[in-house]
C-alpha cells in the first residue's frame, strides 16, 4: 500500500522500536555468515565483540594502533588475522592472551598487497577457524603523506581521508615539517584600520590583528581598534563592533590599554555580618567581602537579603534571590553562604542506549528528570563506564529469547532486539514460510513477515516444504512485447 509519504520497512520496525537484520532465505538457517560470532555448535555463554576496528576506521601504514576487543567466557588464548574482502590475508598476532573484560593488542598497521579498502579484523580460538568475533564493518588501511588544506595548514593522512577532508594530498610518505602546503593569503588589519594583503605568517610577523584567509583589501574590511572599558575596570583591546557587541563603552580609535585609562567603579560589597559598604572591586576582596556589583549602592541594604544561589555544574555563589532565579540557578534562603558548598553536586546520569553508552554528569533531581539513572556521589564521566541498555534478543533457529545488550544481540544472528524487553512472557516466535507478493519466500519470524505486508504461513513452515502462489504469468514472445509499444 502506498501513500503520500514513503517510509521504508526498516523505518517502520525501528519506528515500532525494533532493530533487526533482514536476512536471505536458507534453509532452516542452516550457515552463519562470515561476519557473526557465533559460529554452529559455538556455546551461546561466549560473547566476544571486536570493539577497534570495527568499521569506517581510516588508518595509516607504519602507524601504531590498539585493536581492542570485550570478551566474556571466551577462549583464554586467541588469534588475530587481518582479512580482506572476507579472506584472511595476514597474521596480526597468535596465542594472544583473552581475558573477562576489555583487551587490546598493539598493531602496527599493514595493507594486503597494496589494497586500501575492504578490511575487516578477526579474532579466533588460538590454532583454530573458530572464530569468536571480527569488526562489524570494514575500515581502510592507506599510506599516509601530507594532506594540505585551503587555509594552508597541513596534516598527515591517506589518501582517501585528504580527499574526503577536501584537500590536497602531496603524496605518499611526504610529511607536514616543514610545511610543503601552499599558504593562501588574505586581508591583514592593523590598530589604525588600514589593510595589506599578505598569509598569515607574514600578517601575524608585522603586528597584524586580524587575518582573513582569501579576502582583499579593496574595499578595505578593516577598522580601528581601541580602548574597551568593562563594568568592572579592566580594558581590552578591540575594534568599536565587538566592544559594543560585549555592553561596554569604547574609548575611540587607538586608544590603548597600557595604561589602563577605564574608570574603577565602585559597588555592593556584602560582609558576614549584614553589613553594606560601596567600594572597588580589590577593595571588596581584599576585606574579605563578597557578592560585589558594579554601580550598585547600599541603599536600602541589599546584604541581609542574600544568600547562596546552586547552579547545575554544582557551583554555589552568593546573590539576591532575584538574581539567582535571573540565572537559572536554585536559591537556598537568605544569609546561608558558600563555605561550606551545599549546592548538590553532579554525578554519573547515564541514559538508555543500544549502540554508544551516553553518560552527563548531572544532579540527580536533574538526571531522573530526564529519564536517566543516577549512579552516586562522587562518580564522574571522566572516569565511569556507562552500561550499555539490555533488551530481548530473539534467536532464529528455535525462537528462544535472551535478554542481552545490542552488540552481544547482534553477533548472534538475531532477528529482531527491542531495548528494555525482557524474556518472560517470551516475545519471540520460530521462523516460517513468508510469502511475498511477488511469489518469492522468505523464512522469518512473523513480526518481520508481517512489516512488509505480508502473511507468515504457519509455525512449522519453511521455504523448503511450502511453495507461494507464484503471480500469473502468460507466455509471449519479444516481438509481441514491442509490439505493445508501437
């Protein structure tokens, strides 16, 4: 059935919040493809997932690399081959130890007769084809060299990876020191506003402040810079737009900040006892105050109606309510302060995910808040491991369910994994006929069968015992067909 806007089979299962393989009819699913994990009469307990490389890799010959690699209840000695076009081609490393957890293996990067695509690693019991596990797709091996950009920076790369970075590849084995590239040139500003066109090396040299790659001076884009005077006092170097672009007030072309000629304001400076006193910046630091505001007085004392302000990062500072609410930040009541911090302090959030564990370190009201689950105090981003999301795993050959994360579902041959399904009740059905409407079978579990608009013929059915209803056909000749057309 057709309608006004198309959504392709693999849209609707992912849609109805299913991932799946389709796979070609077979008998009985009687053969593993080069590609799986689990090869037949392979225990379903080991689980074994080539983590790097494991597709669209762009790596470089003579170049170090990890290949790394999870494993769990696998053999404690494994070998490593490199294949390519699904043939094995070179030894990457044999009777390499394999342990509960993550692996890795130092490489140092080669190609199979000069090949650079196609790729793919394997990892099999030690002495033996029984393969464990090989990256998911293919990743390219090349011969680095220079690769120079429009800008005139240069990086080593292959070929193929200068090329998809639009630039220009030097050649094999040229490197980037010195710089062989081509340095473009370009529109080079100075304090007074006037312009010469020169690269960046030069512009920067000859005191230049602005440098635009490609751009002339005709018509001249350049302007005068000066003084920037802050609220606070402190001054910058600018031109008047981004002065005026910040709120402050610029003192005229080629004025200078050395010496600092912004006026020093004064302001609110708060004290622990309630106290108000209006003074500088490093005067309100220097005796031990806080919560100072430029231009601000002390009339009517705001001090007695401040207290600590929380933000998301876990960030505590002093300030009115209003401004605190001002800045998306949660008061917790006047007088309190920030000595000691009790703001609640970020941790580990991590979010439901088949394919790349997503981790924020964010307060836990915030986290929940958002669908996440906080994993406690004192946890961090930088150094926790999110796990990845479980769901029901569907096997083909008998419809038995496991629940397993998307990776480990996916090497087994699967049909179809929805995250956060569990196995009891069993969502899962055995494989059968499946006609479509061209008359072709194809042997898959009903969900799939039915996605595409067709009828699943029965538990029990397969490709090989039941034939569909082939479309009506009527026998005719090459010249009556063009006949039709004349």
């Amino acid at each position: 059935m057709r309608s006004g806007i198309g959504f392709s089979t693999e849209a609707v299962l992912l849609l109805l919040g299913f991932a799946y393989f389709a796979i070609a009819p077979r008998p009985a699913w009687a053969s593993v493809e080069p590609h799986q994990a689990s090869p037949p009469g392979a225990p379903r307990s080991c689980t074994l997932i080539v983590t790097s490389p494991n597709g669209s890799e762009s790596w470089m010959v003579g170049q170090g690399y990890e290949i790394t690699w999870t494993s769990d209840g696998c053999a404690a000695q494994i070998d490593i081959d490199l294949f390519r076009n699904e043939i094995k081609c070179l030894t990457i490393g044999q009777n390499v130890t394999n342990v509960t957890g993550a692996n890795s293996f130092p490489w140092t990067a080669a190609q199979c007769g000069g090949e650079v695509f196609g790729y793919k690693v394997r990892i099999a019991a030690a002495g033996t084809e029984d393969e464990l596990g090989r990256s998911y797709a293919s990743f390219s091996v090349g011969i680095g060299g220079a690769c120079c950009l429009m800008d005139g920076s240069c990086f080593v790369a292959p070929e193929e990876s200068c090329d998809a970075s639009d630039g220009d590849w030097q050649g094999a084995e040229i490197l980037c020191a010195p710089n062989p590239c081509p340095q473009p040139t370009g529109s080079c500003c100075f304090a007074d506003g006037h312009c010469t066109e020169a690269n960046h090396s030069d512009c920067t040299g000859a005191g230049g402040l602005e440098w635009t790659a490609w751009s002339g001076c005709d018509p001249n884009p350049c302007v005068p810079f000066g003084a920037c005077c802050y609220l606070d006092g402190h001054c910058t170097f600018l031109a008047e737009a981004g002065c005026s672009a910040e709120g402050e007030a610029w003192q005229g072309a080629l004025t200078t900040c050395d010496p600092n000629a912004c006026p020093i304001p004064t302001g609110r400076c708060c004290f622990s006892d309630n106290h108000c006193a209006e003074l500088t910046l490093i005067e309100c630091n220097n005796q031990g105050g806080f919560n100072w505001a430029p231009y601000a007085g002390c009339d009517p004392n705001p001090c007695g109606a401040i207290g600590a302000c929380c933000f998301e990062d876990g960030a505590c500072r002093v300030m009115t309510e209003d401004e605190c609410y001002a800045q998306s930040g949660s008061y917790l009541g006047n007088t309190l302060t920030c000595v000691p911090n009790n703001c609640p302090q970020p941790q580990v959030c991590c979010f439901p995910s088949s394919d790349t564990p997503i981790c924020e370190d964010l307060q836990a009201p915030i986290c929940i808040s958002r669908n996440g689950i906080p994993e406690g105090l004192g946890t961090t981003c930088a150094t926790y491991s999110c796990p990845l999301s479980t769901g029901s795993c569907c096997f083909p050959d008998d419809g038995h369910c496991e629940v397993l994360t998307w990776p480990a579902c996916r090497v087994t041959l699967h049909i179809y994994w929805q995250m956060g399904g569990t196995c009891d009740p069993n969502p899962c059905e055995p494989p059968q006929a499946c006609c479509l409407p061209d008359g072709r079978c194809w042997f898959y579990p009903p969900v799939v069968c039915q996605a595409y608009g067709s009828t699943p013929e029965g538990v029990g059915t397969t490709c090989d015992t039941y034939t569909c209803p082939q479309t009506p056909t009527r026998s005719t000749s090459w010249g009556r067909i063009k006949g039709m057309f004349r």
